[in-house]
C-alpha cells in the first residue's frame, strides 16, 4: 500500500505540491488528471524517491522513501516507472535492455536475466525483437520496450508518467493495451494521464489535480459523470 | 693526392632500422601517457561535472593552464624545474608525466561532455530501476556518453602522438630526434623526414580506421 500524507514539494521558491493526502490500495488503478503544471508527475516522482520532498511522508509497504536509513535503491526494485519518454538505452537490443537490471541489480545469472526478459518482452508483444536495438523499434514498441524494463523488476506497483503522451496518434493504443492487460493482471498502478478514455474505462479511481492541490478523487463514473468540484468540471469540458 | 675526409655517409638499412626503434620508442611513450592521462581525465571530468563550485574554482583553472601552454614550454620547464623539488627525471619520465597531465587536461573537458551527453531522463530511468549511482555511470553513461566523444577522445590520442615528438627537446630519442640524428649524419633531410612521415602515418591510420570502424559499428 501506498500512503502519503500531507505532501508539500517546492521548485525553489515555487510550491508544485501543496499538502497532499492519498491511498492508494494494493491492486488498485488510479488514475491522475489534471493541466499541465498541476504537479500530477511529480506526485510520481515524489513516490518513487527521484525528487526530495520538504514537508510530508510517502510510505510505500510502510516504509519511509524519503527516509535517510531507507535503501532507495531496494525500495525502487517494487515501484516500476515508465515516464513520458521511453528512455530506451541505445547500445543495448531489446533483450539486453530489459535483463540489464535484473542482472546487475538483483545479481540474477546471465541467463536467467535473459529469461526473464525473453518473457517480459513476450508479455508486451515483443517477442520478435529480442534482437533489435531501440533505434529501429517505433515509439510504442520502444514504450512497450520500457514497460517490459520496469516489469522484469518484478515491481509490486507500476507508475506511468503519461506513458503515451510522447507518442503518434496511431501508436498509442497499443501502449494503452498492454496497461490495460496490467490492470487486468491485477497490477497496481499509479497513472499519470491524458487518455481521458483510458482513466474512465481501466480505473478503479480517478484523481483531479489543479495547481498542486488533489482537487478531487473518486470512482470515474462520479468524476466523469457528475464530478463535485467546478475545476474539475471545467478541465474535463476542456479535454472532451 | 690527399684524399677527401667526409663528415657525412648515406643512409642505409640499418638507419631504417633505428628509425623503426625509435618509433616504437613514440609508441611507447603515447601509449603510456594516453592511457594514464585517460583515466585520469575521466576522474577530472567527473569531479567538474560533479563537484560544482569546488572543482570549478580548484580544477578548472589548473586544467586551463594545461591546456593554454605550449607543451614544448612545459616540457622544458618541467624538466628543468623539477629536479629543484626533488624530481629527478630522466627524459622519458619527464616527457610521461608532462604528456600525461597534458592528455588528462583535454580528455577531462571530453569526458565532462560525455556525461552531460546523457540526458537527465535517461538518468532517472536507470535510478527508477533501482540501480545505484555507480551503476547508472558504469552501465549506462559509460557506454552512452562514452560512444557520444568516442571520436573527440580519438581526436585528442592522435593529437598528443604526434605532439610527443615535442619530447625530442629534452633528448629522448624518440621519432622525430631519431630523424633530426639521422639528417645530421646524412644531409638527407627530404628522404629522412619523408620516412619518419610515414612511420607517423603507420602509427596513426590503424588507430584512425579501427576508431571510425567502431563508430559505424555502434550507429548500426
């Protein structure tokens, strides 16, 4: 389970998170919308231990991530990430890609590494790239590519920082897809996102962020249908 | 009649002999000094890339001395000043250390350029895996910056090479002392420098054609 409470996160002089509270159960699918600069990613990153937190707690399986005794590196091993860009490393093939971590994080064998991506790389489609360097995948294989890094972890949460919004229109739906078969696994998962279609039909709960502030969270038949707060009505007449 | 004394003699196959010692001898000396001064610009790069203000206004201007001065002048200085602090230095040592610390200044800037050649996104999804700090550098901003100034890296071992001919001032015989020692006995400077050329050249274009096979190797 993820727990944070009271979250406040500063740019500098600029406050990007004010105060924010917010469960997230295990086997859960949130999903979190919001404008841009309303500090939806980085909530995620604030999760996973990349930016330093001035005021608040993330708790993830009880343990502190911004504490200074906590293993950060152990600690990310649960929370896969994929961000906007896919972030592919060049000078390794698909396979290498995903068996790089498992290997040199969690000391696996060369060849169970390998395994582990073999089935990692199947599970997201690719099973007919093993052998292909990113630079001649499309964006959404390369995306799907980064989802079978983060898995290979074998991470007990996923959070996808608007995993598709760097894509072509056409190759969105099939980053989408492999989300959607997560959930439908049973993944939980944290997802920044703009597919409005996606957080409405894969979600369990729907977040609104505005300005830093957690404006509104609920099921997304009350977000989409008959949302509470006025921003939130507001954004979603924009996006529709 | 008296006959003719002469000073000089022809060149022969043996000169072609200590022309080829000798560029071994350039071999050698490039070799050591490159791959010290490799290292040791890594080390450099990371700490200005790193350590901010403290290595800005430690290291950098050291760094810029190194690199502004002429190497013959430093090559000079350093032979004649270091026995005064207890350095006693052949010409070898002297030449290793001067063209060490001179390829450490000018991969240090390389190898700066290298890191930062690695975006701070690819950075966080590395760390997002759970690798550490060290292990995002060896695995990841390495093989990826490192490819980016591969061809700069090239460029700077081809230039301190041939620059380590300076080093004939202080009497090493390398290369190019080896040339001046044979003109002086011949009066054959075109055929001599000709050939000293071309030792250069032999010891360069393996380096240059391996380098830019490697290059189109990694673009595939």
């Amino acid at each position: 389970m993820i727990e944070i409470r009271g979250l406040e996160k500063y740019f500098g002089a600029l406050q990007v998170l004010k105060g924010i509270d917010l469960d997230v159960e295990k086997g859960e699918v949130l999903s979190v919308i919001g404008a841009s600069g309303s500090g939806k990613s980085t909530l995620l990153y604030c999760i996973n231990g990349l930016e330093p937190i001035q005021k608040g707690t993330v708790l993830v399986d009880g343990t502190d991530v911004h504490a200074k005794t906590t293993d950060i590196n152990k600690l990310r091993q649960k929370l896969g990430m994929v961000f906007q860009q896919w972030n592919s490393f060049p000078h390794l093939t698909a396979l290498e890609n995903v068996a790089l971590a498992p290997k040199i994080v969690k000391g696996k064998a060369k060849s169970e590494a390998r395994d582990i991506a073999e089935k990692q790389l199947r599970h997201v489609g690719l099973g007919d790239k093993l052998n292909v360097y990113p630079n001649n995948l499309s964006g959404g294989q390369q995306q799907r590519l980064a989802i079978a890094r983060a898995l290979a972890m074998e991470p007990e949460y996923m959070l996808f920082d608007e995993a598709t919004s760097a894509l072509d229109p056409e190759l969105v739906g099939e980053v989408l897809d492999t989300m959607r078969l997560l959930a439908e696994e049973g993944m939980t998962m944290i997802c920044v996102t703009h597919e409005m279609g996606f957080a409405r039909d894969v979600s369990d709960r729907v977040a609104y962020f505005h300005q830093g502030v957690m404006d509104e969270i609920g099921p997304p038949d009350q977000i989409f249908g008959d949302a509470k707060s006025e921003n939130t009505r507001k954004f979603l007449a924009n996006v529709r | 009649m008296q006959e003719t004394i002469s000073f000089f003699s022809g060149f022969t196959p043996n000169d072609l002999w200590f022309l080829g010692e000798a560029a071994l001898r350039t071999l050698w000396i490039s070799a050591l000094s490159i791959s010290i001064g490799t290292v040791l610009g890594c080390a450099f790069g990371w700490m200005l890339y790193e350590g901010k203000l403290a290595a800005t206004l430690t290291l950098a201007p050291v760094l810029d001395v190194f690199r502004s001065v002429p190497l013959i002048i430093q090559l000079v200085l350093f032979y004649n000043f270091a026995p005064i602090v207890g350095l006693d230095l052949d010409p070898f040592g002297s030449g290793v250390v001067i063209l060490t610390i001179y390829t450490s200044a000018l991969v240090a800037n390389v190898a700066r350029g290298g890191i930062e050649a690695v975006e701070r996104p690819m950075r966080r999804a590395a760390r997002s895996l759970g690798m550490s700090y060290w292990q995002d550098m060896r695995y990841v901003v390495l093989p990826i910056g490192g490819r980016a100034v591969f061809p700069a890296w090239v460029g700077v071992a081809l230039g301190v090479m041939k620059d380590s001919a300076l080093v004939s001032v202080l009497g090493y015989v390398e290369l190019l002392k080896a040339s001046q020692i044979l003109i002086t006995r011949t009066q054959e400077p075109f055929l001599i420098l000709t050939i000293a050329g071309a030792f250069y050249f032999a010891l360069s274009f393996p380096i240059s054609r391996y380098a830019a096979k490697l290059e189109k190797r990694w673009a595939q």
